[in-house]
C-alpha cells in the first residue's frame, strides 16, 4: 500500500467545482471539499469524513485548513469506525 504525505502547513488551494461545491488541493492533492446543503455549508476532508457545518463558506474554508493537523487515526480505529457506519 502507498501513502502520500504532504506538509500540513501547505496552504490549501480552491476551486469551484459547481454552483454548491468548492474542492481544495494541498501539494496538488484532493484535500477535500465544502457542499452548499441548503443554508448550511458541510465541509467533508480527503476521505468523505464530515468535518462540521457551517453558515458562511469562510467557516467551512477554515475547518479543512485545521483538518491537516488533527491527530491521525490508526488503521484499526479506521476500520471499526467504518464498519460501525456500515452496520447502522
């Protein structure tokens, strides 16, 4: 399995993807994005994890800018956490 690792401190690069979606890049890798969902603005990091919502896209913008120095996950917290959605 490889992984890629980019520098948390890379400044994240925008774009508008559509009407309601924004997608952001560090180091020219997915980051994640922020999804208009009626007033609220859902901000979802690199893996689909939602982040928070939010009512201005400011907000939305700066929680996946923190998002890269959140405490990693291991493999297995992954994995439960997974299947514990999948059994709901």
């Amino acid at each position: 399995m490889s992984s890629t690792s980019t520098h948390p401190s890379a400044p994240l690069t925008w774009k508008q993807a559509d009407d309601d979606v924004h997608v952001a890049t560090r180091d020219g890798e997915f980051a994640g994005f922020v999804e208009l969902d009626g007033a609220r603005h859902v901000t979802r990091d690199s893996h689909g994890t939602e982040l928070g919502a939010f009512a201005t896209l400011a907000d939305a913008r700066r929680a996946l800018d923190g998002s890269g120095r959140r405490k990693t996950r291991s493999i297995t917290q992954t994995l439960r956490r997974h299947l514990s959605r999948a059994r709901s």
